[in-house]
C-alpha cells in the first residue's frame, strides 16, 4: 500500500511517499522507519526499494524528497544542505507521528550512503528516533574534504571567490553530481567500476527519475566541506544501531566510513558486510538489497 503525503516543513512542503503493510486492520500499532537518502536521489529510487521491502515485512516506511529537491518545495532548486537534510528528517517524523496506525513511540530510522550520515547526524539530538540503520552510509564532508587536491581551505577560498562573483553577476551555479553519461566520464579518465556503477544507476533507465536532476548547486559545496555527520556520536546517539557494508571496497569511502560508525556508537547491534556487494549494487540489486532489508527488518523488529 503507498501513500502520497505532503510533510509541512515551515513554509514550503515535503513531498513523501508512506509505504504501509498490507491487509493490517485490527492489529496493533505498526512499527516506522523514516529513511534518509542518498545525495542527488529522489524518493522513487533507491529509498522506495527499500521502503517497499521494510513494508512487505510489516514496517511502514516514509521517504521523502529533501528540501529544495525532487517535488518538494524550496528555493533555490538542488541545494545539498546537510543541516537542512537533518532538519527534513526531524519533520518528516512529525507528520509520521501523527499518522493513525502509527506508534509514535516505535520510529527508526534508515540512512543510505550519505542518508546514512545525515540519519546518524539527526539522531543524536532527536531522541523520538528509537533505532539508527545504515546502508552504506557515508560522512559526507569526510568525502568532500577528500576530493579536494589541494585541501579544503583552499577549496574554501575559491567557493568564497566564486560565491562573490555569482552575487555580482546575480546568477547561480551549478554543478554536476556525475557525469551524464559513461562517455563524458571516460573523456575525463573516470572509468572505476564505481562511478561507471552510478552513472548506470542514476543516468541510465535502470534507476533514473525525471525529478532527479544530477545538479548540486555550486553553493552546497562550503556547507559540506565544513559538515561532519560524526561529531559527538560517541556521547550523543544513544540509541541501537545497525551497520550494513557492502564488501568490495571501493573508492566511496563508505565501507571505512561505516567502520568508523561502528567505532564511534555507543549502542553499537549489528554489524553486517555483504560479501561481493558494491556500493551502487546495495541500491537496486535484489539479491544484496532482499540480504540488507530481512536483516533491518530483525533488527526493528526487536528494537522498536
């Protein structure tokens, strides 16, 4: 069962789709995972896999378009805000609370890729959240901070002198999250199994969605540079937490990243790595996402 739901976020509102278990009348209040998606990504893709799978185990599932991305509202268009991120997850368990047949009290929450880290980073300080899971999650500014040849401050520097330039001439930049196909990535020596992976998800009919636009605005990059979805897990997210890897190590980062999660909490559950599995493979694949859902869904079922 899908549900279309409209999340008041201030004054503009997120666009989010609440997956539910079928044939449920009569029983007792469900279980619900809100989950927090990858960068670029838009509800119908790798967060409706998931949700659609969590449903068919009895969870319900609420993923959502971030602000100013997908069909929710906000402007400018394609921020990538991760204290925004944050924020959106914190209303979207607002509106999942006050759903009928929803127990307030037993809300999880399920973070993949760099939803990982945002989910991670939101839990620490909202305690409603009663269960951390994680997909290949990443700390994005970790990532951020390590694309840049010639470090972050500097990269800072030229953000600021870009950022002047673009109040001046009163426009906005964007920039590509991927290239848009596997030729442009080849003509820039991009050919690791991992970028040619998520130009296959994202950019080919495999896993494209005409609301997700593979444009960041330029203006994100500062606000990710500086973030880092870690601070303070040690002394804050108290609550249960699972881990799932994908087990060929890549150049995501998100097999270290997980690691050090794991490292960090102090509620640490279950660590799980799929052997075989790369980074965009725990998206779509069955095989990997059916392995990585029946083990959420033990895992909320005992800790909600």
């Amino acid at each position: 069962m899908l549900q279309h739901v409209r999340i008041p976020r201030g004054p503009i509102e997120l666009a989010a789709d609440l997956h539910l278990p079928g044939n449920t009348g009569g029983a007792a209040p469900l279980r619900a995972v809100v989950l927090s998606t990858p960068g670029s990504s838009v509800k119908e893709q790798i967060g409706a896999n998931y949700a659609s799978r969590l449903a068919a185990r009895g969870i319900a599932a609420l993923v959502f378009d971030p602000a100013h991305q997908g069909q929710s509202g906000g402007e400018p268009r394609d921020i990538e805000d991760p204290y925004r991120r944050g924020e959106d997850i914190s209303y979207a368990i607002d509106a999942l609370s006050t759903i009928p047949g929803v127990d307030p009290e037993r809300i999880g929450v399920l973070g993949i890729c760099a939803g990982g880290g945002y989910a991670v980073h939101t839990a620490r300080t909202d305690h409603r959240i009663k269960a951390v899971g994680t997909v290949v999650p990443s700390n994005i500014g970790t990532a951020f901070r390590g694309f840049q040849p010639d470090g972050p401050a500097a990269a800072l520097d030229a953000l600021a002198d870009a950022r002047l330039e673009e109040t001046r001439a009163g426009e906005l930049t964007r920039v590509n999250w991927l290239p848009d196909t596997l030729e442009d990535a080849a003509a820039v020596g991009l050919t690791d199994i991992d970028t040619t992976q998520a130009i296959t998800f994202y950019r080919t009919e495999r896993g494209r969605s005409e609301h997700s636009t593979n444009r960041r605005l330029s203006r994100s990059d500062s606000l990710l540079l500086g973030y880092d979805a870690y601070h303070l897990v040690d002394q804050l997210m108290t609550q249960p937490l699972q881990v799932i890897l994908a087990g060929r190590i890549g150049n995501t980062g998100s097999y270290e990243s997980g690691m050090r999660l794991w490292e960090l909490a102090p509620d640490p559950v279950d660590l799980m790595v799929i052997e075989r599995a790369g980074h965009y493979e725990m998206y779509d694949e069955p095989e990997y996402v059916d392995a990585a859902v029946n083990r959420l869904a033990d895992f909320y079922s005992d800790r909600l």
